[in-house]
C-alpha cells in the first residue's frame, strides 16, 4: 500500500467518525422537535378541554339566571291576582313585559353559548385525532432514534480502533499533514485530480501538479486549496 492509499483508508475512517459524531448531535435535536410538535399538540387540546369547561360554566350561569326571571314572573302574576287598581295591576304588567324580554335576552345568549360548544365539541374530535394519529408514528420514531444513538457510540468505537490500527503505518510528515487539512477543510484532505481540476476546490491545476499526482510518491498539494492531491485508480 503507498502512502497516498493509507491516507485514503484514513479518511474514509474520519470521515465516518466525524459523520456518526455529528449524528449524536443531530437526533437528540431532531427527538426534541418532535417532543415539541407533540407538546403542542397536547397544549390544543387541552385549550379546546378549558374552553369547554368556561363555555359550560356560562351556560349554567346563564340557566340560572333564565330560572329566576321566570320565577320572578310568577311572583308578580300571585301579586296581581291580590291587587285593588288598574294602574298598580298595569305596573305588574309592564314589569313582567320588562322581565319577558331580559329573559328572551339571556336565552339568544344561551343560543349562541350552544352554538359555541357544538364548534369546541368538533375542534376537540379533530385535535384529538391528529394527536392520536401522529402519537403512533411518533412513538416507532422515536425507539428507532434511540436505537440508532445506542449504536452509534459502539460504531464510533469501532472505527476509532481501525483507525488508530493504520496510524502507526503511516509516514510522520504526511500524516501531520493530512491531519492539520482535514480539521481546517471540514471535509477532506486528499483531493482527487478530476479532469486536470483538483477534486476539493474544483481549481484549474498546473499540468506539473496534474502530473506529479499521478506518479502518487510525492506529497503534491493543490496549489490553491493546499488538499493533498491523488490521482484516482480507475
Ligand atoms: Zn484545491
């Protein structure tokens, strides 16, 4: 194996290392997401639950009133039926007529409060049903992610030991230079020479590069991106 072909297993190993580290990063936030959809869902209905309550409360309140307006009435009429002069009888009459329309008041409210709760009964069986049905999508997500983040760990391991089992085998120089590029690029250190552009930058390289790459003995580094430049077997 030349040195330029240990480097390549190199990267492929750090490649996966930084990809799966990045994955540990990824589902905790990606569960958190969820969570949070799922909290919402929740907060709705249990918004519409005390929207309902009030809107019961109101309408008890409201049945109440209706009650003892109608019991006021017979009242009056029991006083009516003791009273000696029209014009007093007349006064009966004009305040049960007053009562009469407060209670036809309180019933267009009633009216209006049942109309609510038939539109808080329809929003709950939605929100319910939205809950429920995203509820069992969640919970197979959910176990595949922490499946996934139970295996990364012993995965990262894994490689971690492969990785160090090719260091020792690698020349000092290349390998500390390999190194420093891969932290600062990101991505990768050794570029393939593609069509005569470096692979990493996509730069134009001088056919000198082009062609000490493809002798792959010599550390040549692209001239504009400083990546390690190979020329691929194919
Ligand atoms: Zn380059």
């Amino acid at each position: 194996m030349t040195t330029i072909e240990k480097l390549l297993v190199l990267q492929d190993r750090d490649r996966k290392i930084r990809s799966l580290t990045q994955e540990t990063v990824d589902i905790p936030a990606r569960k958190k997401l969820i969570d949070d959809r799922m909290r919402g869902h929740r907060d709705a209905v249990a918004k519409i639950h005390d929207d309902m309550k009030r809107n019961m409360a109101d309408t008890n309140e409201v049945e109440l009133e209706i009650t003892s307006r109608r019991q006021k009435i017979l009242k009056l009429r029991d006083q009516q039926g003791q009273i000696k002069t029209n014009q007093e009888y007349r006064a009966i009459e004009n305040e049960i007529a007053t009562i009469q329309q407060q209670i036809r008041e309180t019933e267009d409210r009633e009216i209006v409060l049942m109309e609510a709760a038939e539109a808080l009964r329809t929003q709950l069986a939605l929100a319910e049903q939205t809950q429920k049905r995203e509820q069992s999508s969640v919970e197979s997500d959910m176990q595949s992610l922490d499946a996934r983040l139970a295996n990364i760990e012993a995965e990262i391991s894994q490689v971690k030991a492969e990785r160090e089992k090719i260091l020792p085998d690698i020349d000092a120089g290349w390998l500390a230079r390999y190194q420093r590029i891969f932290e600062n690029k990101g991505d990768f250190a050794m570029a393939p020479v593609e069509g005569g552009s470096c692979g990493g930058c996509h730069m134009r390289l001088p056919p000198q590069q082009v062609h000490l790459a493809r002798r792959g003995t010599d550390m040549v580094p692209c001239s504009f991106c400083g990546r390690l430049l190979y020329t691929p077997a194919f």
